[in-house]
C-alpha cells in the first residue's frame, strides 16, 4: 500500500493518495463495487484539484480583502441598478470580453462591487488580476525607463479580467495617461476590463491628462461592448456620523 500511495504521489494524485486507505475500507464496508471506489477518488481527486486552482487564481489576483455581492449594503446607495448589478455576477459580459465601468462619488461601494466581481472570476478559474491606475502607471513607467516595457505589459494584457480602480481620482502626466491607453488598447475585444472611477465620460479628459483626442480614444475603446454602471449617494463611511 505504501507504494501504491508514492507513485500516487509521484503522478501528483496527492488527494487520492491521503484518501486511500479512508476509501478502501469505506468500500469494504459498504461492499462498494471496484468501479465505484476508482469513480470516487477520481472525484475526489477532481475536486481538490478544482479547488486548488481557485486559491492560486485569488492569491494571483491581489484581491483587497474578502468582498462579496451577498456582503453589499444595498440599502446605502441612493441610487443603483442591483438588477444590472446581480446579472454582471453571471460573468455572461467575459464570454464576449466586454467591460465593466463602475462611476460614482468616494465610498459609494464601486471597489467593493468590482473586487466581488473579480473574486466571483477567480471562482469560476478565470485569471484576474486587481490593481489601481497609479500602481498600472508606475510600474509600466518604471519599466519603460528600464527598456522592459513589452515584458511589464504582459502583465495587464494577459489576465481575462482587469480590474483597474479609482481610474481619475489622482491627475495624471501624459506618460501615464499613454500607458493606461495601450493596456486598454491591447485588451480591446480580447479580455474584460473592470473600471471604477468617480468621473462620468464626459470629463474623462481630466482623467488623461486634459487630452480630448486621447480621453475619446480611449473611450471609444472601453465604452465599445460595456456596461456602465452609476452609482449615486454618501459616501458609506460617513454613515456611523451620519446615524450618529
């Protein structure tokens, strides 16, 4: 038995070697037919696999915390599509690499939703990766001076959903304002970008560095196969003051 559990090992059936023995002599109880134990250790063998996958995709994907849909106060916003809202947890918008755009004022619950989103991705073993718009600037930056740019790009092309956040919340040069842009560029109808944001699209050239001709390139990009959601009300946490 112990060489059968090492070259289970060996052939990284880890489950079915810990579950052997528990396995065998369930069988032996219940009179299990051969078939049934095998079709049981490859299930169990499946599903470990399965699961181990989804813990590498979340620790991947840099998520802030543990947000879920079920964890959001609806009863905050003013105003919210939560029909809108519970669709996009279908993931139906990443079958045709559509985008996500959350627009709303500070505390509203925009990351909350997008990081959600993104966990939900990382359920279904989707490659995601969470990041705000200065971390994306800085580090495409830092490796632009470095000649590495092509390498660092990867990084934000390559995953099937992006998640940028608080896109215009700080100004931004026009190095930066051209890098988002080729990172929305190199994702266009390829995979979903996630964006919160407290600007609406009309003063998105505030955002990109007072550029009309780039904030419309860029919007022509995100907005093509998208789903803006607005978000509207206090910020939530200002709500222990303001119950107070």
């Amino acid at each position: 038995m112990t060489d059968i559990k090492n070259k289970l090992k060996n052939l990284c059936l880890t489950w079915m070697a810990e579950n052997l023995d528990h396995e065998l002599a369930e069988a032996a109880r219940l009179n299990r037919a051969p078939e049934e134990v095998l079709q049981r250790l490859l299930n169990g063998e499946t599903e470990a696999r399965g699961a181990r996958a989804v813990e590498r995709r979340l620790k991947a994907a840099r998520l802030p915390g543990v947000k879920t849909l079920d964890g959001f106060d609806w009863t905050w916003p003013e105003e919210i599509n939560r029909d809108q809202v519970r669709h996009l947890f279908t993931l139906a918008f990443m079958r045709t690499a559509a985008n996500v755009i959350f627009i709303g004022g500070v505390g509203v619950g925009k990351t909350h939703l997008a990081a959600a989103l993104a966990r939900e991705a990382c359920l279904h073993n989707r490659p995601v990766l969470f990041t705000s718009a200065v971390h994306i600037i800085n580090d495409l930056a830092d490796a632009q001076r470095q000649g590495m740019l092509k390498r660092a790009m990867k990084k934000y092309v390559k995953p099937a959903m992006l998640v940028i956040d608080e896109l215009g919340y700080l100004p931004v040069d026009r190095v930066g304002a051209e890098l988002i842009f080729q990172v929305l560029s190199e994702r266009y109808e390829k995979a979903s970008t996630v964006i919160t944001t407290n600007r609406a699209y009309k003063h998105w050239a505030k955002t990109f560095d007072n550029d009309a001709t780039l904030a419309s390139a860029v919007l022509d990009r995100v907005m093509h196969h998208s789903e803006t959601v607005v978000i509207k009300g206090a910020s939530y946490r200002q709500k222990d003051i303001i119950d107070s």
